[in-house]
C-alpha cells in the first residue's frame, strides 16, 4: 500500500483486571495528516475482547466514512494473527468478535492488519486507558 494514500489507523484496548474495567482507543490519520480519536468506555471485559471491540470500533468508522485503502497497526499479536488467518480463534467470545470483525473488514477495499511492538502504540494506548479514566471520574 502507498502510505502517501493510505488511512493509518491504531487500535488498543485496556482492561483493568482482565476481566474488569476495560476501553478502547482508536486514532485515525488521514493522508492529509488529519487526526481523529475514539476512545470509549465498553464495560467489563477481557484484554482480548477489548482488543477487538477496538478494531470492530476502528472498521465500523472506516466504512462509514468510505474510506478505501486502510492499514490498521495494533499492538495485539493475536487479533493481528487472527485477522490474517495465521491463528485459529479457539474462545467462543472472541469468536463472535472476530466473525463481526471480518463481516466489516470485507466492506473496506483495500485492508492490512499488522503487528507492532507496544511502544509504537502509545497514543492508542492513551486512548483507551482515558476512557476508562473519565468513565469513572465524571
């Protein structure tokens, strides 16, 4: 994919307590640099169901605002592996996660999901914990 051309887009979610407490946080750049953040608050839940509510959150975005070529990094080695068909989706939670992951990640033309070390995503990290953060101060 040509970057010049391509929505960056970075996912992460947090749970505090795995299950507990748990966010999202997305942050889109546009070609022109344009930045958006999501981060919302989802209840309680698990890392990994965080993670993928975080990139079912991300997709859902794209394909409303018909964006075409998207390239997701995410921080999560099993969503990443999941997505690409590397791994088998063995829990029965994730499973529904996944199965509406893929139904919105068909919408999109052009689709990459990698795999990036934690600290290349703090931002999102950011963004999830924030939601937790404000959920429970307001």
């Amino acid at each position: 994919m040509s970057p010049e051309k391509t929505t960056e887009v970075y996912i992460d979610g947090a749970s505090r307590g795995n299950p507990g407490k748990s966010g999202i946080g997305v942050l889109v750049i546009r070609p022109d640099g344009t930045r958006e953040e999501i981060r919302e608050y989802i209840g309680s839940g698990t890392n990994n169901e965080a993670e993928y509510k975080a990139l079912i959150k991300a997709l859902g975005y794209l394909v409303a605002k018909d964006s075409s070529k998207v390239k997701i990094h995410t921080d999560s080695q099993l969503v990443a592996s999941q997505m690409n068909g590397l791994w088998k989706v063995k829990d029965s939670k994730l499973r529904i996660l996944h199965s509406e992951a893929k139904k919105l990640a068909s919408s999109l033309p052009a689709l990459e999901i990698e795999y990036i070390p934690r600290e290349n995503n703090a931002e999102a990290d950011s963004l999830a914990n924030q939601a937790i953060d404000r959920y429970f101060n307001d």
